[in-house]
C-alpha cells in the first residue's frame, strides 16, 4: 500500500470542564472533514457548545473493527479525520487503538493534541508518589477475578491508578483493603473538573467505611489512585510467614488468621489464605 495522504488527529476533550479544550484542539475539530467520535450524541453537545459544526462518524467498542476500512479509505483519499471519545484522551479505557494501528500500518500521519486526562489529573492532585505509577483500568466486574487480579498487584511498587464504576467502588475499596492491607493510602477522585469535584483521602479501610457510609461516594465519575506497595512487600520473608500462619492459624478463624498475618508480614491476605489452605489440606475451616 502506498503511502496515505490523509491525517488521523487524536484529540483530547474535557472531562468535564469545558473551559478545558484547548485552543489547539479547538482549532483541530473546527477544520478536520470528519470527526469519529464514541458517542455521537455526546460529541454533538460538545462541537454545539463551541460552536462547531462537522460531519460525525460512529466509532465505539462495538463497530471499530467495522468502521476502521471505510475511515482508512477516507484517511488514504486525503482526508483529515479527528478521533475523540466522550472524555479525556482517547485509547486510554476509550476506543481507537485499532483505528490508529491500522493507520499507522497504512503510513496515515498521525497527530495527537494532547490535553485532559482523569488518570494524570487525579495523579496531580492525589499527593501519592507520581514518579511511577501505572494505570489499570476497569477492574473486573465479576468478583472472584477482581479479587485473583488485585492478588497479583498486592506487591506492586509503583502508584497504581484504576477506574471504577461508582455502583462497585464499595466492593473494589472492600476487596483492596483485603489484599493490600488496610492501612494502603489511597485518593477517591470522584467527578474530577466537575461541580462536585471531591477528592476523598484516607487508608483504604477507612474509605471502604466512608463508601458504605456516604451516599454521595458512589455517585458519578471515579478514579482510584492507591499508593504502591512498601518496599518489605515485595520481597516477604516466607519464614516469617510461615511461622505467623503456624501461631495464628491456631487461634483464629483461617480468614481472621490470614488477615492478621498478612498485616504483621507485608504479605497479601491472599497469600497468607492460600497458605493456611495448604497446610490444612487445601480446605480451612472457618
């Protein structure tokens, strides 16, 4: 294929704040033919309000893989093409990686315009460490696998920083503190940029006890930012473990047991649990 004439723009939208677009985005969504956009609808209000009018393309989770050829086509004819989602930056948890690797394969200019984006706005205001972090996502909705994938970040170092759905942040917050331990800091920025911005600070117990709590806490757009795990978390001392499991395993129920040693070790409370598994044959009692 030869080389394509056309321009893919990636543009960043507010995620709320419409004072936010900037003038370089602005300029880019006033000129481009076409504007592919997750939700057409969402992305009508927005070119309304700034006084934009320009031909919208669908293109979400569910018809990308369909909508790429005919954008490529246009792309390959000379087009200029904007792609936004119905907030922040596209890709990141919003659709548009197939259209911009196969315009990258085709030999389509590919632009991006930066701007908004909750996961580097709530690492801003969060006051965790931002020198590492790494960005997760949707957790799983299903519990058992959120649980199993939390389990693998129990030891992770650097700052971690999720989405979640404001009917599940109870659970999610209910199940970090289980595996990461209670007193992990963390920042709940709830609908950041917007009238009710609220950024909710504590340990991870004491915000999981705040969702039950407060109404408010499950309402509207949210983004989890949870301190990494301290240095002794990532190299636990097994024999210490072991020798925990071995006292407390004696004296506690197998949950409580797993729980208090994962606290005393740095362990996660799965670890320990799948520990106290083994050594009663894989069924502990509780």
């Amino acid at each position: 294929m030869g080389m394509a004439r056309g321009r893919l723009q990636v543009v960043a939208t507010p995620i709320g704040n419409l004072s936010d677009i900037s003038a370089r985005a602005r300029d880019v969504l006033e000129h481009a033919d076409a504007i592919a956009a997750e939700d057409t609808r969402h992305t009508l209000a927005l070119l309304t309000a700034l006084g934009i009018s320009r031909p919208l393309l669908s293109l979400h989770s569910h018809n990308e893989s369909q909508r790429v050829p005919g954008i490529l086509a246009r792309l390959a004819a000379g087009e200029t093409i904007a792609l936004v989602s119905d907030a922040g930056t596209p890709l990141l948890s919003d659709p548009g990686f197939e259209l911009v690797r196969a315009a990258a394969s085709a030999g389509v200019t590919i632009e991006a315009i930066p701007g908004p984006s909750a996961i580097t706005t709530a690492l801003a205001a969060a006051g965790l460490p931002v020198t590492r972090f790494c960005f997760e996502g949707f957790l799983p909705a299903k519990d058992r696998e959120r649980r199993a994938l939390l389990a693998e970040l129990a030891t992770e170092p650097r700052t971690l920083v999720f989405f979640e759905a404001p009917h599940r942040i109870g659970a999610t917050l209910a199940d970090l503190a289980a595996q990461f331990g209670p007193s992990r800091r963390a920042v709940v920025a709830r609908e950041l940029t917007k009238a009710h911005e609220t950024l909710y600070r504590g340990t991870l117990q004491e915000l999981a006890d705040r969702a039950r709590q407060e109404e408010n806490f499950r309402r509207g757009e949210i983004t989890l930012v949870v301190e990494g795990a301290p240095a002794s978390a990532q190299g636990v001392d097994e024999a210490l473990l072991r020798r925990a499991v071995d006292v407390l395993s004696k004296e506690l129920p197998p949950g409580r047991a797993a729980a208090v040693a994962a606290q005393l070790t740095g362990a996660s409370r799965s670890e320990a649990y799948e520990l106290i598994a083994r050594q009663s044959g894989g069924k502990p009692g509780e």
